[in-house]
C-alpha cells in the first residue's frame, strides 16, 4: 500500500464526528497509575487536535504525540507546550524506551499491517496499573471502501491503483483483539459501536473519505491531475447511489472497534 501524503486541513473538516469516538474510548479508561503526574503516550496523534483532550483531562500529564507523517506534525506542534510535545515515529517499529501510565492511539492502527503483533512491546511498557486503549474504523466493509476498491480494480485503473487499498483484514474483529489483549494480569475491555452520522454539505462522504480512506489513490495519481480527477468524478457518483441525501442531511454509518486493556498493579 502507497503511504499516503495527509492533508491536516482537509482531515479536520469533519473534526466534530471524527472526535466522538476518542472521547467515547476516554470515557472507558479509569483512573491512571500516577494519576496526579502521569506518562503518556498518543501514538498516532495526527494534527494534535485529540492530543489536547489527553491534555485536558489530565493537565498535569507529561504527554507526547507521536506520528510518521511530517504534514501532521507540522499541524501538531502548534498545540505543543511546557507538558506537551511531538515527535516522529513509526507505530510499525515503535518501541517505547521508557515506561507510560497511558499509550493511547486513535484511529491509527488500521495503517499499520501486523499491528496486533505489537501489542506485547506497548503492554509491556506500561507501568503496573497502566493502560493500553485503542479504537479503529470497521468499516472496511462498506460501501465507503467497497466501492472505492471496486472502481480501483476496475479495467480503466486496474494498472494504476489495483492492490493499493485496504481490505477488511485491515483490523481484527473485536474477538480477535480480545484474545490477542487478554493475558493473566490485565482486565480487557473491547466492544463495538455503529455511529450514525448525520453529514451536511454537497458530496459530504466523498469529503470525509478525501481525508482518509482516499488518501492513498489521491497519492498515487499526484502527478496525474486529470486522471486523479476523472477516478473521484466516477467514485462521486457511485457514492451519491449508496449514500442518498435526506431531507436532513446524508447518513454516513459508522462502524468502530474500542478496546481497552489495563496492566493489574503488583
């Protein structure tokens, strides 16, 4: 898979829904082992703007938000203070080198091939009563993604773009990552939730998956603007069949995985 080069400004155009989730998985994490000063760690932090939240529950926190992208970063560090920082790292070969009372990532692990193999390096760099909390799309199976890997490997750009996309295997099942997170010594808590969002504007999917998902066909056809163009006309109007606008607005549903994994104190 092409990395995709982010765009920060197009990603937070729907920062509001994009949010909810974070603060959803926030609500599950209890109370940290250093709970007056704790570690943490935000991997995966894109733009910085959920790095604030971690900032803002637990002000007195030394945190800081890790990310491969440099556009990312860039937006990120405006958010940077005395308690707050960002760094770059690449969730596929991080490996802490201190200990945290929190790695947290959000909407992040599903770039990551392999990524449940890394779980053992993060649990393991918690301190006794740390936590480990994540939460990624599951909605690879939607028509969002099955479209878009439908027209990709469709005669006209198979040649281009065929492979380049994420399947279901992106992320596990919920079941999945719980026998993968449950061990002697750790409570684990996974779920799932569909969200229902109510999207406004013109062609609001095909704006929400230009910050993500389409990030990668966006990338490889850069340097082909009109060919760029012509695949996102023909996604568009796929998209506007299976995401019909409402009197109210166009419902995106939304299928999310949380889990939660705390390391029992000694």
């Amino acid at each position: 898979m092409t990395a995709p080069l982010w765009d920060p400004q197009q990603y937070l155009r729907h920062a509001d829904h994009r949010t909810r989730p974070f603060h959803d998985l926030l609500a599950r994490i209890g109370p940290l082992p250093h709970e007056d000063a704790p570690r943490i760690a935000d991997l995966g932090c894109g733009a910085g703007n959920v790095t604030t939240l971690l900032a803002e529950r637990w002000p007195q926190a030394r945190i800081t938000g890790y990310d491969s992208s440099p556009e990312m970063l860039e937006r990120a560090h405006a958010h940077a203070g005395p308690r707050l920082d960002f760094a770059e790292a690449d969730a596929t070969t991080w490996t802490p080198d201190e200990t945290y009372d929190l790695i947290v990532s959000n909407a992040l692990l599903q770039w990551v091939p392999g990524h449940a193999d890394r779980f053992p390096h993060w649990l393991n760099a918690l301190t006794p009563g740390g936590t480990l909390a994540f939460q990624v799309p599951g909605n690879f199976d939607a028509p969002s993604h099955t479209l878009m890997r439908e027209l990709a490997g469709s005669p006209r750009w198979h040649a281009r773009l065929d492979g380049l996309l994420r399947h279901g295997d992106a992320v596990l099942d919920p079941a999945d990552y719980l026998e993968r997170l449950t061990a002697p010594g750790r409570t684990v808590d996974v779920w799932e939730t569909t969200y229902l969002h109510l999207l406004g504007g013109e062609d609001p999917v095909l704006d929400w998956v230009k910050g993500t998902g389409l990030r990668p066909v966006l990338t490889a056809l850069a340097d082909e603007p009109e060919a760029r163009d012509a695949f996102v006309a023909e996604y568009r109007d796929l998209l506007r069949t299976a995401y019909p606008a409402g009197p109210h607005g166009t419902v995106f549903p939304f299928r999310r995985i949380f889990a939660v994994a705390r390391r029992e104190k000694r």
